[in-house]
C-alpha cells in the first residue's frame, strides 16, 4: 500500500490543488489551446503553478494531463506526444514537491451516440494508452475528473485500474444542480453514480467543477450518505463573470474557504477547486482545515 | 395530426417523425403549419424539459434528430411549393478551442426550420474559417457558439473582425452559449440569444432591419 493509500485508508483530510487551466491563461496561455502543451513549451510555468498550490499548503497536486489522451491530444495538434506530455507533466509536478502527485485523466470530449459519434473502443484504448504512460511516469494516485458521463467514467476507471492496478484511483463527476437533484448533463443522477463508481473499484469519489462551493455543499452532504468510500468535492470559485473583455470566477478565497471547510467537516476526505480557484483559495481553506487531518 | 409530431420529437421517434412529414407532403397539407404546430412545438417542448431537469442531453439530442428527419422532407417540399423564400442565410459554428456541438446544432436545426439556409461549419471553428464561408456564402449573419468560459472571447475576436472585412453589408454578429450574457453580448455589439428557441426570433429580427433583395 502506498502511502497515498494509507492517507485514504485513514480517512484524513487532504487538501488538494485549485484550477490549473485558468492560473496558466492568467500567465498567457491563450483562450482555447490545450493547457498540456506548455508541459512541452513552457515547462517551467506549469512547475511554478504547482509550487505556487504547495506554498500554498497543497498537500495534493494535479499533474497537466487532463486533456492528454490521445483523442484529445489529437486536437491539439499533439497526437504523437502522448508519451512526452505524459511523463513531462508527473515530472513537472513532482517537481513541485508535493506530498503527492495525482494524474489527471479527463474526458475525451466526446459523447456517444445519439448526442456524439464517441466510440467506447478508441475511449478504452486512449484511456489504457494514457494509463500506462502515467503510471510508468510514477504518480502516487489517479483521479479520473470532470467526467460528465457515468459510461466513459466508468470506461476510464476500468482502463486506470488495469494500467495501474496497485495505484488509487479517485473518480469525479461533474454534476448540474436540476430541480429534481443533481445529474450529469447526460442525465447520471448523483446518489446511483457514485455507488456505481464504487462498485467499479474507485477508491473515492466525488464531483468537480460546474457547482459553487454552496451548492457543493449540498452535493457533499448527499454524497456522503450515499456511499462508504473517501470522497472528493472541487468546486469552482463561484459562477463565472466576465470582466474587461476576460472571464472571471469572482468568488473571494475567504467565503470558497468558509464553505470548503464544512463540506470538509461533513465528512469530505479530500477538498480542492476546479475552476477559478487559485493559490489564495488553497491557503485561505488551509488556514481553516484541522491541523493534522480529520480523526476516524 | 399536429399532436402526434410534436409527440414524434418529444419521444425522440425520428422515423415517426419522417412518415408524419412524408404524409403531410403527399397529402398537400399545410407544410408551414406542420413545422410550426407540430414538429417546432415538439422541439420547444423537449427544451421545456430541458430545463424542467425530466430531459438530459441524450433525449434533447433524439428529439432535434427527429425534427431533422421531419425537416428533411419538409424543406424540399417548401422550397418546391414556394420556390423558396429564405428568411437569410447564416454561417454558424462552435468556436475554436470548444467542442461542444449540441447548443448550437440545435440552433442550427431550428434556424434552418424558420426558413433561413444556413451553413453549420460545425465546432472548433477559427475566426478566419467564420469569416470566410460568411463573405463567400453572402452571410447576413454568423451566429456562433461559445459554451466555456475560456472559449468565450474568441466571440469578441470575430466581432472585431467583421468590421475589417471590407464588405459594404457586413453581416451581424449573433452570440450564444450557457456562459453568454446579454451584457457581454452588448460589450462586443453583438445580438445574444439566451437558448436555441429565442436564436430564431433574434436571428429574425436582425434580418429584418434590412431583408437581402
């Protein structure tokens, strides 16, 4: 058991990074390319983002490989550099000196018919692809995130388990808040999903992005009732504003803290943010964290 | 008659909706009014649903497919009956950098349904790429969609450009996607539409101002 297992066996409380994608487009990155090819360009920005969230007090941090599957690399014109963005990105993170590493498995941004063309076939083999180069690579865990359809998360985490079988794997959804609950857009309702990822070996699970911390927290406290497993909550940092021509989450780091520390206090092993949250939100919520992690 | 094509889209039964749409042809029956009351009441109904949280991406999906499979015969037919009188034509895409084609193949379906031609460029499309099927194809409007908030200012970046393209009716600029705003829309002077349903009478109400002879 590594000792990221050992963490999750405990039950303590970690806290995890905040959004990587919108701290790289605040140094540059221009709107509407791929976060992972500064793993390659500009390496030593990506390394500074991830020291910046461990200053801040992240025991946990997300290597730049959200989007580094093949099908999604293919788009951005990085489809024979799987391996390198892989590797480079743990690397990059390690770096850092976090606790931990976690590597980043996101959707391939397609969808099965009827709403896409998505084949689970090419999903299995970019997922078992992308697996095996980041265990390789030495990660201490896998988190599986932003997944919107309980298929491909459920696709994803088979993949992982099977590249990756002594590794933890956490899997997060991403929910919308509806009348009736909280679904996935493509309809996945939150309690049934997350049983569902349990069943299918995920050592925690959770939802990320999309939800305010408020709202996040009602999520957290049905989440909790619905399943035994560690759980994960990364919200965004509030709903997003548009400010002088740019996008903004405005939520102020004290009030995402505030509400981060009590979905924490419900029983939430592991917090972090998605979205619009950066260093200042990490360490506000450090400050309200107990000081040596949750007792059983 | 009307009843049973709204209730083709809103249970997705794409080839119900064909047969209804076959038979309202050959049968000489009022095309426009099949689009209107039946098969357009179908789509705002799933979006109703939509909304409501009882329908999710899968159904809102099959229920554009049948409305597609219902156009398919009812725009030939129209353009036949009437010898097709186009509201205007429009380019409209997903912008560069977003994948997300749902949102705005359906604003697509429904524009096209409301009698405009209009171009689908599909998703991630560049600025340049809007540019250039609006200027050959003599566009009165693109509409572009834009569903992250990262993809969002690209919509300025077109808007800034129409003006450059050296044309003396440029054509407008129509914004749209869950993270759009009325006053964003307004930043860029850009016409907004909130979802898929409203995209036709804004879209309207743009051509209006000044119909292509």
């Amino acid at each position: 058991m590594n000792s990221f297992a050992e963490r999750l066996r405990r039950r303590e409380t970690t806290l995890l990074d905040g959004g990587l994608g919108s701290l790289l487009i605040a140094r540059g990155l221009v709107a509407g390319a791929a976060p992972e090819s500064w793993v390659v360009s500009r390496p030593d920005d990506v390394r500074r983002a991830h020291r910046d969230y461990v200053a801040a007090g992240s025991d946990a941090v997300h290597a730049a490989t959200f989007g580094a599957n093949a099908i999604r690399l293919a788009r951005g014109g990085l489809a024979d550099r799987c391996e390198e963005v892989n590797a480079g990105a743990v690397r990059l993170a390690r770096d850092s000196g976090a606790l931990f590493v976690l590597a980043d498995v996101g959707p391939t941004g397609e969808y099965l018919p009827p709403v896409g063309t998505g084949d689970r076939k090419a999903w299995r083999k970019a997922f078992l692809e992308q697996g095996k180069v980041l265990a390789a690579a030495g990660p201490d865990a896998f988190h599986i995130e932003t997944m919107t359809d309980l298929t491909e998360a459920l696709d994803a985490l088979e993949a992982v388990k099977e590249s990756a079988p002594s590794l933890p794997v956490l899997v997060s959804l991403t929910f919308e808040r509806k009348k009736r609950g909280f679904f996935t857009i493509m309809g996945n309702p939150l309690a049934p999903s997350l049983r569902a990822l349990a069943e299918g070996g995920a050592d925690a699970v959770g939802a990320n992005c999309t939800l305010t911390s408020a709202d996040m927290r009602r999520l957290a406290e049905e989440a909790r009732t619905a399943v035994d497993v560690p759980l994960v909550i990364q919200p965004n940092a509030g709903a997003p504003v548009r400010r002088d021509g740019a996008v903004f989450y405005a939520q102020e780091p004290e009030a995402f803290a505030e509400e981060m520390a009590l979905v924490a206090s419900l029983g939430v092993e592991m917090v972090g943010g998605c979205c619009g949250t950066d260093p200042r939100h990490i360490r506000a919520l450090k400050r309200l964290l107990p000081p040596k992690g949750k007792p059983t | 008659m009307y009843t049973e094509m709204r209730e083709a889209v809103v249970l997705g039964d794409a080839a119900r909706a064909r047969r209804l749409a076959e038979g309202v042809v050959s049968g000489g029956g009022d095309l426009l009014a099949a689009i209107e009351k039946g098969f357009a009441a179908g789509i705002r109904k799933v979006g109703d649903l939509w909304e409501e949280g009882e329908y999710f991406l899968p159904e809102l999906v099959q229920g554009a497919e049948a409305m597609k499979a219902a156009m398919a015969v009812l725009q030939p037919a129209l353009r036949e009956r009437h010898a097709e009188t186009s509201k205007g034509r429009v380019v409209i895409g997903t912008v560069q950098g977003d994948l997300h084609d749902i949102g705005k193949t359906l604003v697509a379906t429904l524009l096209s349904a409301g009698g405009f031609e209009v171009e689908d460029l599909g998703s991630d499309v560049s600025v340049d790429r809007f540019l250039e099927r609006a200027k050959e194809n003599g566009a009165d409007i693109i509409a572009t969609s834009a569903l992250l908030t990262t993809t969002m200012p690209v919509q300025k970046a077109i808007a800034e450009a129409i003006p450059k393209m050296g044309l003396s009716r440029p054509p407008r600029l129509l914004v749209g996607g869950a993270p759009t705003t009325s006053s964003w829309a307004k930043e860029i002077g850009a016409a907004w539409a909130e979802n898929a349903l409203r995209a036709v009478a804004v879209a309207e109400g743009l051509v209006g101002a000044g119909r292509r002879p």
